[in-house]
C-alpha cells in the first residue's frame, strides 16, 4: 500500500519510429464517432495547487518539438505541485481533449467494477453464458476474470502475441475490431465455430470491447445512468468526457452494444480519475476491493515472449513498481497522438 499519494501524468509524443501498437497510430480525431457522452459535474473535484519549479520539467516542455513531452502533472499530497504544458493546436482547439486507449482499456475495467458493485454482475467470478452475441465463439461460456486477464485462448485470431497488433483479427488490414458493432464481429467466419487455444497473456481490443458491450448488455436501460454515476457523481470530473463508439456519427440506427474502449478527456480531468482510482483502493471500497481482487487473480504476462504492447507493459511495471493495481498506472504517457 502507499502511504503517499504521488501522481505524475507524463504526457509524451514520441518523433522517432518504433513499433508500437497500432491502436496508437490511428488519428487524432475526438469528434468523428457516436459516443456515450458524460457531462461534467456542477460538483467537480476542485484541485489545490502548491506549485514549484522544476528546470528539468520546464526544459523538456519547452523543448518539445525535440523531446515530445507536451504536458507534466505531479499530484502529492493532494496538490499539484507541477504543472506544465506545451499542448499542440490540434489539441488546444479541442478543448485540451485527449484520446486513451491503453488506459481507455483500463477504464472499461472500472465501469464493469462500478457494475459489479451495483449489483448488475454478482463477481468477476461469473460464467458469460447469457449473452447470445457470443454463440457459436470461442468467448461463450469463459469466465470473466479470464477475460479481463486478457487469457481467452484467442491468440490464433486477434491479438499483439502473433499478430503484432491489439485490433486486426487475423492481421486483417481492413477489419478494426474499434469500427465494428461487436455482434458483427462475433458473426465473421473465423469467430464462428472457433475454439479456445491455451490459455495465455494476449493483449488485444477485442477482450475489452467484449467486456465493455457485455457490461452495457447487462445494464440494459442505466448504461448511460452508470457511466454517469461512476464519472459525473463518483470522480466528479469537471469537463464532458466520453467513450467512443464503434459507429460513425450519423449511421443508421445499430444495437446498442456498440462500445468500444478509445476514452477522451482533458489533463486535468484524467488526474481526477486516477486520482479517485488510487482513493478507492485505498479507502477499500466497493470497487477499491474489486480492483485489488482483480490483482490478487492477475497472471503472469510473460512479457519477454513476445513484441507485443509496449504501453501495456509499461503500466504494468508501473503498477508492479508502486504497489497500486495492476490495471491502471498513474503514468500516463501520450504516445504518437493517443495514452
């Protein structure tokens, strides 16, 4: 357990080429999709600030065209205690909006606690044999905590062990597992009839949407009334935050398991929701005691295996490293226009 709170945001746009996850070279484009929106709370959590300078922060950030450090936060002692920035235009002119998807996969993962809490799930223990989307897939009938160990046995069709990329299902260039309704992947021939492989750490979007769309199939109606309760009314964040959707805006009308786990949300607002992450776990709530569950049942990644996620891998580390959870990391890196 730590015993001070200490939270830095580093936010970084790397200028060299290096083989990074896919998800992370898609474009900057926060308005593109439908999206579950959630609107920022008349009730915010109003930060204090106790600021220093720090010259090797202000160096890096004024320096950014070479160094790609855009923006540092440091939070202890529930201050801040640097704040710095040096955001591009793109972002500027988008109300400081930023894209996660590393963490955006996180952040699904708290929503299904929040659900679980709320008595819509009974455990990450459950078996998914409700949900007839999954028919006929190797997904129907696993547990959910396997699902969220990202172990589904899936790594012959999707996923960063064999095909270097956490979206294309069978490296398919034209197939983004973020621009398809999830039914309609889980109609695609190669899912059909597919069975499990051996159970392994195979980091991919598809388990998380598979979560995300789970968890909005079995709120039903409050899916929206969730998502606020957990950010509006529990991180109380101060702007509009949202999840993308897997359609684009003005589509004809698609099932409302249409989730997907790209996140958007401003510096600030991304500080509220880690640093309430980190209250929960400490203040053993509800969802502090599913997170550390969740850590308690975490597998062994393996990580030197293969060339997969190096952004998944950092926030494990991370996490490993301060004794927090081992879903979210307090260091937050943007990285070629997306966390």
């Amino acid at each position: 357990m730590i015993n001070k709170l200490i939270l830095v945001l580093l936010i970084k746009i790397f200028t060299f080429s290096t083989a990074y996850a896919e998800h992370q070279n898609e474009p900057y484009e926060p308005n593109g999709w439908d999206k579950f929106l959630i609107k920022g709370s008349e009730n915010y959590y109003k930060f204090q600030s106790e600021l220093i300078e720090d010259k090797d922060v202000k160096k890096e950030i004024d320096n950014s065209q070479k160094t790609g450090l855009i923006s540092y936060l440091l939070f202890e002692d529930n201050k801040i205690k640097i704040d710095q920035e040096n955001l591009p235009n793109y972002i500027k002119n988008n109300n400081g909006i930023m894209p996660s998807h590393s963490v955006g996969k996180s952040l699904v993962s708290y929503v299904l606690g929040h659900a679980i809490c709320e008595g819509y799930m009974d455990s990450i223990d459950i078996t998914i044999d409700d949900w007839s989307v999954l028919d006929g897939t190797l997904y129907k009938g696993q547990k959910l905590i396997d699902i969220l160990n990202m172990k589904a046995g899936d790594q012959k069709f999707i996923g960063e062990k064999n095909f270097n990329s956490d979206v294309k299902i069978n490296d398919n260039r034209f197939l983004n597992v973020n621009t398809f309704p999830i039914k309609r992947e889980m109609e695609l021939p190669v899912l059909q009839k597919s069975k499990k492989q051996r159970a392994v750490y195979n980091y991919n979007g598809l388990a998380t949407n598979l979560l995300m769309n789970y968890t909005i199939f079995k709120v039903g109606d409050d899916w929206q009334k969730l998502l606020h309760k957990v950010f509006n009314e529990h991180v109380r964040v101060k702007d509009d935050v949202w999840f993308h959707q897997t359609v684009r805006l003005h589509r004809e009308y698609l099932p409302r398991e249409t989730g997907r786990y790209s996140f958007y949300a401003n510096r600030y607002d991304y500080l509220r929701i880690a640093k309430r992450i980190l209250d929960d776990w400490n203040n053993d709530t509800c969802v502090g005691k599913y997170l550390k569950n969740i850590y308690k049942q975490k597998i062994n990644k393996n990580e030197k295996s293969y060339d997969g996620d190096r952004m998944g891998h950092l926030i494990y580390i991370r996490i490993q490293k301060n004794m927090v959870v081992n879903f979210i990391s307090m260091l937050l890196v943007y990285q070629k226009g997306k966390f």
